[in-house]
C-alpha cells in the first residue's frame, strides 16, 4: 500500500503575518512550517502504513524551494517526498493547486491519497476534491478514522450530529479532519534520519503543466479586497433576574452549541 | 498564550560564537552535524517542550508528588505523558555515546535542550538530570560487562538513574556516611542503610530506577578514603534484561519542600529485616568519592544551567507583564491614560538587570561545558589538559554563580509583577520558590567558592588561572571592545591583586583567610569571565552580519554588564583580602 499525503508548508502562524499590498496575498517570504491541519493525515497515514504495511510519500508545492516543513514531516516517519517547486507558481489559485500536486501525485502513483479537510493559511477547502475530480478518482470528506480493507477502505466521515460509516474502492482521495489522531513529535532519531530521506523536485515542466493553467495567469479567482479583523466587541452582561438561566440556554442555542 | 518561547536565537548565537559548537562537532569522537542543522533541532526540541512539558509545570506545583500507602510515589497529572513522549522523541540521550543508543553530540548542545527543558519544568528536568549523572558514573568507572548491561535502558531513559550520598549526619561531609556494604559469595554485595534527600528516588515514570549509592565496605577505612560506589536497582534485572523480583529498596518518605514540590526527594531505605538490598559494586572498593565527582562535575554545570534556564523563564514573564500592566502615567501620556510599567525607566532597569545577566550567565555555562567537551575529545593531550584546567576553574563559577544570580533575578522578576508577584496565581513566585535550592544542592555555593579557592586557583601555582586572565587582556587589547575595556581592566587588576593575595595566605598556611574571601572572589572572577564572554559577543554581533536590532540589543546587555554590574564585583577586592579577623571579632563561636 502506498499512501501519498498532500501537505502545505505555511508560515507560523504564531507570527504575526502581513499581507502583500499589491496582490492582497499572504506573505511567505521567510521560514515555512508544516501546516498542523496536515499533521493528522501524515500521522493517519504512518498508522496505516504501520498496520496495513506500505510507504507514505508526501506531495507539495512551494514557490521558493522550501523544504522546512516536509523535513518535519519526513521526520514523523513518512519515506520520502515530492516537492514541486517553481516561481511560476506564485498566485496559484485552489484550482491551479489541484491541478500540480494531482499531476505530482500521478507520478508517485499511490492507492490512496490523504489530504487535510483545508490549509491554516487558505481556507478555501476545495483542493482535495479537486484533486479527486482532476484523478477521476472517488472521494470522500471529513475522515475521523480509516481502515483498509482489501481493495476498499472504511472510512467513518465526520457530520454534524455524528459519522457516517463509508466504504469506498482504492484508489482515492480522502480528507481528514483536523484533532481526530495524535500526531506524533518528530523524534531527534527522525530528524537525523530525515536529513537523509529521498526529497524529489520538480518544476512545472517536469510535469508537464502548461504555464497557463498556474500562477496569477491561471487563476481563475482573484482577492479584490481585504479589510481589518474586526476588534472584538464587549461581551454580553446578563444580570439574574431569575431567569439567567434560560438566557445562556438561548444564547448557547444561538450558537448552535446545544 | 504560552508563557515561555524557547530563545533559540540567542542559544545558537553563543552555541556557534562562544562555545564554538561546530569545532566541537568536527572532533574525532562526536557525530558531525552541519552547524546550520542545530538551529532546526533546537526549534523541533523546543517545540516539543512548550507543547508537553511546559502545561505539567503549575499542575505539578500545585498537586506535588505524593507518597502512596504501599509506598509507590504518584505523580501530578501530565507528568506520566510528558516523560514517555520525552523518551520516545529521544530528546535526553542525544550527548551520549552510539554504542549505547544515544546521538553522540557534544554535552554542549544537551546543554541547549537541557535548557528549555528546565525552563518549562524544573522539577520534572530532574528525572533526566539525575539518570544522566548515573550514566556519566557508570561509563566512567563501571565495567564494560555492567556498561552493556545497564547503559541502553538508562540512555533511552526507559530507566532513570538516581544519586545517594547524604545521610541525616552526612550532607556536606560526605565522608561521614554510615551505610554498610556486605560482600556476597557471589561477588555481590548487601547494601544496608538510610540514605535522604535522594531526588527521584521512587516514582513510576520509568520501568525501573538505577540507584547508584554510596556505602562502606565491611572494615573500610573512616572518611572519604572508605566509601565504595554501589549499583543498585530497583527492580533486579535478569540476565536477558528482563525485570526480575523487587530489590529490598523502599521509599519511606517525601519531604515537603519550599520549591519544585512535583520532584519527589525521598528518604530511601536499604535493605531492612532482609538481609540488605542487592547491590554490584562499580571499580574497585574505596574508590567511591572520586567516582561519585564524576557525576557531580557534571550535575554541578546542569545546575548551573537551571540558573539560565529559569532566569530566562522569569525574564519573558516579566516582560509580557510589564508591557500589559497599565499603572502610572509618562509625562508624554495624557491625563486620564496609564501607561504600560515597561516605559518606566525603574522597570525597564529591572528588565535590563536581569536581560544582561541572563545572557552572561549563558555564555560563562556554555562556553564552560564547551571545555568539558574538549576535555574529552580534544585533539591533543595538551588540548585536553588545559581544557580540563580551565573547565575545573569555570565550573564552580557556573554552578554558584548563576544560581545565586538566577535567585536574585526570581525576586527581581516578583519586583516587577508588584503585589500581584506575591500572589501565587500570576505563577512568577512559584520560580523563586523552585530555583532557590540550586543554591544548595550539588555542593552549596560555599563549598563551590572553597573548591575554587583552595582547589582551582592553587593548580599549577596559580598559573592555570592567570592563562585565563591573559586571554582576557589579549582579548580587550586586539578586539575592538570599544570602551568596555576600561571596567574589564579594572576587573582584571582586582582579581590579579587577589589571586596574589590568595595564593599567599595559601603559602603562609592562612587557610581562614584564604577561605574567608572565597565568596566574594567567586563572584569577582565570574563577573569578569562573563563581561568578557558579553564584549566579545557584542562585537560578534556588530561584525558578523547579524540584524541591526539583534546586534544592538547585543551592544546594549553588554555595556549594561560591563558598565553597572561588572564594577560591583571589582568593588569586592577588599572584601576578598580582608582576612578572617573581622569575622572572628564579629561572630563569636
């Protein structure tokens, strides 16, 4: 079995990040980190790996050359890697994206495929089913756990009110959600062993990606605005008159935490 | 938000330009790693830190390790986690050799790691401070059959490792210990006997507990010159290595402590109507106390560290307080309007104060393990020689020195958090509380200050010292140490009129008078290492293209160091040659 994990290389986002005035994007000039929404598809990936045997390979792109997060990724435990790098990719949209890792991905051929339900840094959330529809592959959202059973995996996907129990036939793509395994730390034995760990890259060209089809020639959506983070308002002082009670019930309803 | 983010920029600016790391890696006997690697793993074993150990320290404060009725010790919540992750993640066996599983790096980079691991939990630290103390001793001195046999679960801390030395009449005076020895037929030996303060002495966080003890053997002659240095475990192992039948070793009791209750200090009882506990004697009989220093030089210098590593915690504390706490008003402010304490100049000394000897007492511990390295592996037999000299010289600095500032700072750090310092919810007492018995134990700062004096100074006639002090003055005259110089001098002419001084009460046999001023030259001799050590830092971050802000602040800890604090301690030189007179007239015995 292998498994091949998108992951996305981010900036810490425990720093302050800035916009680019011009092109309204994030900037992400300085070290990137491992995106913590793909941690739990690389650690639901070795734990496949682990029970069912097999390799997990990871797949990701990147303008600059960076490698920082996927060494602490191949730190975890995964085998190897696959970067696609090129500076034709700045401004690629989540359709562009797709369209990268689902060729860079065809050429680490996997039987399944894992991804995170959506990037830190991004939120579009749209990738991982792009990817599928790109691969004619069959997908399913919001994993909280996998088995592999033969030729299928079981997949208990995540909804509102509980799980559904899904089966589907490999090859695939499935996205994980975010909290449902621990992720493993990267071990200094890991780290060591990392350092060594085949990390392949490659440009648009080497998959064969018309230059069209990416950056901010190919994307199709475009940020026409950003604004301010609105402060954040006083709370709500509810004084008992005897009826305290029912007001948090209400306002925990309107939440739609009960 | 947490409140302690590992400085690993200012840990790797003195691991490359002080403790010159990547020449240490370059030694035959050390695994190479590019020095552009280290930064990575600092930040991955930080990470790591904040994420599992940091959220046990308050839990562990409050709660403390608690002895149970069958005498097995519970402790705080998090804490059974946190060591098990610590060991699977590697992060305490990367100084130790490859044959015994561990990474092989210098002791200068655990050093690093050890740091950060302190700050975020000083009690819990000790688990692997101890069992690396007990690997040092048994690597040592111990066989090459009991290595292999005890060394890989200790180096992967699935075992821990614990000191026994002071008994109730046998603290400071080791060589006052009672605990008996008896040889077995079978080249054993029954150990009997009570032993206290033992840190980590029962706990169920490892599979088992190597207790290296201290013991006479039947007919052994009195004083330090009788004491033998015994392996005992916990659990007897099997010859596969699988645990066997539990040794006749028992926790009586905890002792209810000022600081770092979640580190269980233990009255441990050897043997009782049994017979004695099962123990296998290390080196030869009578050979203990030199074999129990071992441990101690090296548990001294991670002593010293915790000085650092909690500064460094009080000091972020303090300065997130101080920029959110609104009290008083700047003239610049409007009527009406607080400002943050932070633009009071009071506060912001109180933050310089302990920002500029933080980072001193880094690079005078660092660039001391750097020597103890060196002293392992130096290329040469002269190299390693001088290194063991002057790292014999530094280590009483680390230890004492750090720790007594580390306290100074606490009470500082309390200072800036006001009345609501003294108030244990705002966490910052709960550091004065934990670092002050580093002033204490593995040797209290007094006994550091006479083992400098009477023993460090004295080597080669005092020569061994003045090497360092001409390597100081070569320094302030070649480098352009701009007008730092001028307090490092003085510095210099006061320490070379005391060593004089000290060498000649040790020539008249004035051994009192000698020892009487050992304090204060401690504290002479380690503020001017480390006014050095903070010059040439400075003028490393202006020359080697390090970022303006970086290279300022640099500039400014170390003119605040050398200018305000370091002149203080050239003000001790008549206090350092007064002699014993004054204090015999004003204490009567």
């Amino acid at each position: 079995m292998k498994i091949a994990v998108c992951v996305k290389q981010i900036p810490d986002p425990a720093e302050e990040g800035s916009l680019d005035d011009a092109t309204k994007t994030l900037k992400r000039e300085g070290k990137l980190i491992l995106d913590d929404s793909d941690a739990y598809g690389v650690e639901m990936a070795l734990q496949l790996a682990d029970s069912a045997g097999g390799e997990v390979v990871l797949v990701s792109m990147a303008p600059n050359g960076e490698t920082n997060g996927l060494r602490t990724a191949l730190a975890m435990g995964a085998e190897s890697a696959i970067l696609v790098s090129d500076p034709a990719l700045q401004g690629t949209d989540a359709l562009g994206t797709a369209k990268v890792l689902a060729a860079a991905l065809k050429t680490a051929s996997p039987d399944l495929i894992l991804t995170a339900t959506e990037s830190t840094d991004g939120y579009t959330g749209t990738v991982p089913e792009q990817i599928a529809e790109l691969l004619e592959w069959p997908s399913v959202t919001f994993a909280k756990s996998i088995t592999i059973d033969g030729d299928k995996v079981k997949v208990e996907r995540q909804t509102e009110v509980g799980y559904d129990e899904v089966e589907c036939p490999t090859p695939c793509v499935v996205s994980v959600t975010a909290g449902v395994v621990e992720p493993r730390y990267p071990s200094f034995k890991g780290i060591m062993a990392a350092k060594s760990k085949p990390l392949e890259e490659k440009t648009i060209a080497d998959l064969g990606i018309d230059a069209s089809q990416i950056g901010w020639e190919g994307a199709r959506q475009e940020i026409v605005d950003v604004a301010e983070v609105p402060a954040r308002e006083a709370g709500e002082v509810i004084t008992d008159e005897g009826d305290a009670h029912e007001k948090i019930v209400d306002f925990l309803k309107e939440m739609k935490v009960v | 938000m947490s409140d302690y983010s590992p400085p690993v920029e200012d840990i790797v600016f003195v691991l490359r330009h002080i403790a010159d790391l990547e020449s240490l890696m370059e030694l035959d006997g050390f695994s190479q790693l590019p020095m552009d690697e280290v930064e990575g793993i600092l930040e991955e074993a930080g990470r790591f830190m904040v994420a599992e150990v940091l959220p046990t320290d308050r839990v562990g404060d409050t709660t403390g390790a608690k002895l149970q009725a069958d005498s097995s010790v519970a402790m705080p919540d998090g804490f059974d986690k946190a060591y098990k992750e610590l060991v699977k993640a590697g992060w305490g066996s990367i100084t130790f050799d490859a044959e015994w599983g561990g990474g092989g790096l210098p002791g200068t980079l655990g050093m690093a790691i050890s740091e950060m691991l302190t700050a975020t939990n000083m009690a819990f630290s000790l688990c692997p401070l101890l069992t690396h103390g007990a690997i040092n001793a048994i690597e040592a001195h111990g066989s090459e059959e009991q290595k292999s046999f005890w060394l890989p679960n200790l180096v992967s801390g699935k075992w821990s490792g614990t000191m026994n030395l002071t008994e109730p009449n046998a603290g400071s005076d080791v060589g006052a210990l009672t605990a008996k020895a008896k040889p077995e037929a079978d080249g054993t030996y029954k150990i009997t006997g009570q032993k206290i303060f033992i840190t980590y002495g029962e706990h169920e966080l490892a599979e088992n507990i190597i207790h290296l003890v201290l013991a006479r053997v039947e007919g052994a002659p009195p004083g330090t010159k009788g004491i033998s240095l015994f392996i005992v475990p916990k659990f007897l192992v099997n010859a596969d290595g699988t645990l066997g039948e539990k040794n006749a070793v028992t926790c009586l009791s905890l002792e209810e402590k000022m600081g770092i209750h979640a580190s269980p200090t233990c009255v441990m009882e050897y043997g009782n109507s049994d017979g004695g506990a099962t123990g296998y004697l290390i080196g030869e009989e009578n050979q203990g106390m030199a074999q129990m220093f071992t441990m101690m030089n090296s548990a001294r210098l991670g002593v010293g560290n915790s000085g650092i590593a909690i500064s460094e915690r009080v000091y972020q504390k303090s300065l997130n307080y101080a920029k959110e706490r609104l009290q008083g008003r700047r003239p610049e402010t409007q009527k009406g309007d607080q400002s943050p304490i932070i633009e009071h100049p009071d506060v912001k000394r109180n933050l310089l104060y302990i920002k500029s000897q933080l980072e001193a007492m880094r690079c005078l511990v660092y660039y001391n393990s750097a020597l103890v390295d060196l002293t392992r592996f130096g290329k040469t037999q002269e190299d390693r020689t001088s290194a063991d000299e002057r790292a014999g010289i530094l280590t009483p600095l680390s230890k004492a020195w750090s720790t007594d500032v580390a306290n100074e700072i606490a009470s500082v750090g309390i200072q800036i958090h006001g009345g609501a310092g003294y108030i244990e919810e705002t966490g910052i007492a709960q550091h004065y509380r934990d670092i002050r018995i580093a002033a204490i134990y593995e040797g209290t700062n007094g006994i550091q200050a006479a083992d400098l004096v009477a023993r460090k100074l004295p080597i080669r006639n005092g020569e061994a010292m003045e090497e360092l002090l001409l390597e100081i003055e070569k320094d302030v005259k070649e480098n352009k140490l701009d007008d730092l110089s001028e307090p490092i001098n003085d510095a210099l002419s006061a320490t070379r009129a005391s060593n004089k001084y000290l060498l000649e009460c040790f020539s008249e046999l004035k051994i009192d008078a000698a020892l009487s001023g050992a304090t204060p030259y401690l504290e002479l001799l380690s503020k001017l290492v480390a006014g050095w050590l903070m010059a040439k830092s400075a003028e490393i971050a202006r020359t080697e293209n390090y970022p303006k802000e970086f290279a300022e602040e640099k500039s400014a800890t170390a003119e605040f160091f050398c200018k305000q604090i370091l002149p203080t301690a050239t003000a001790l030189a008549p206090a350092i040659m007064a002699g014993d007179e004054i204090l015999n007239a004003g204490i009567n015995v």
